[in-house]
C-alpha cells in the first residue's frame, strides 16, 4: 500500500478541520477518531494528539500533519 500524496493528506486535514482554522484542536480529533468507529482511552487520546502536536501548541497545523505519515 502506497503512502498518500500531499493533496490528499491536505484533502484529509482540512476534513477534520471542521472550523476551518488551519488547526485540528483535540475536539476536531476526537471527532474525526470517533467517525472512523475508533475507540480510545483518554490517555491513549493524549499520547496520540501529543505526538501529532510536535511544537506543544495544543493545535496540530498542517506540517505537524504530514509528520504523521513519514
């Protein structure tokens, strides 16, 4: 299976980008998380938007995305 361009990694961010700020904030995740049938813990919730947050800001932005898939 083949990674995904960046078109489509840009297409999935701005899908969980809900309010369209440029950021996924832990709600948007969370929400996305759930839509895809997903179940995790709190602290699995944490440990997974931690790592995505690479700058500690509390917001993922599109760079720390793609970090994500490489």
């Amino acid at each position: 299976m083949s990674s995904p361009s960046q078109d489509q990694l840009k297409e999935m961010f701005e899908a969980i980008d809900t309010d369209r700020n440029g950021l996924i904030d832990r709600l948007e995740m969370k929400q996305a998380i759930a839509k895809r049938g997903a179940s995790l813990s709190d602290a699995e919730f944490e440990k997974l938007f931690s790592a995505a947050d690479a700058n500690g800001d509390g917001q993922v932005n599109f760079e720390e995305f793609l970090q994500i898939y490489q």
